[in-house]
C-alpha cells in the first residue's frame, strides 16, 4: 500500500521537481518529458513484473520504476525535442530496473 502511495506521489511531484529550473518553452518540454518518461517506465516494469512473477504485479517494482524514469528524466528532460526519445528512454529504464530488483 505505501508503495503505491510513493507511485502516485512521484507521479504528482517528479515532473515540477525537474522542470523548476527551466524558463519558458524549456520548462514545458521538461515537464512532458518527465512525465512520459515516468508513464513509459511504469508500463514496462508492469509488464516485466507480470511476466517474471506469474501474472502478478509487484508494486514495489512499480515504484521502483517511476523513481528510475524520473531520474532518467532529471539530466536531459529539457534538452530531448522529441516526446518520443523520452519514452524510450524510460521504457528501458524501467525493464532495467524491473529486472534489477526482481
């Protein structure tokens, strides 16, 4: 249960957290990317967890996974033109760290 409280409070919170110190269309592009990279990285680990556990999702993996796709997100979220890189970039994110902590 406090996993998904931690999944839902990185969800609200990590994309203003990175965005804060850009100006202008900058600080938009960064808070997109964010929270692309974050929903891409939550959607792979399901996946992962799922087929490494027997059909069932762990959430402390989905956590895991939203921390880790924010964090990818943390350095280039402002400097990434295309939405598109953002979410691959989290979705390998978040198969690296399913695996990692399954």
């Amino acid at each position: 249960m406090i996993a998904m409280v931690g999944t839902v409070f990185l969800f609200l919170f990590w994309p203003s957290f990175n965005g804060v110190l850009a100006v202008g269309i900058a600080q938009e592009r960064a808070v997109i990317n964010t929270l692309i990279s974050i929903t891409a990285s939550t959607l792979t680990a399901c996946y992962v967890s799922r087929c490494y556990r027997g059909g069932k999702i762990d959430m402390e993996v989905m956590l895991n996974s939203t921390l880790a796709g924010g964090v990818i997100m943390g350095a280039a979220c402002d400097f990434i033109y295309n939405p598109g890189y953002a979410m691959i970039c989290g979705a390998v994110v978040g198969i690296v760290s399913a695996i990692g902590f399954l």
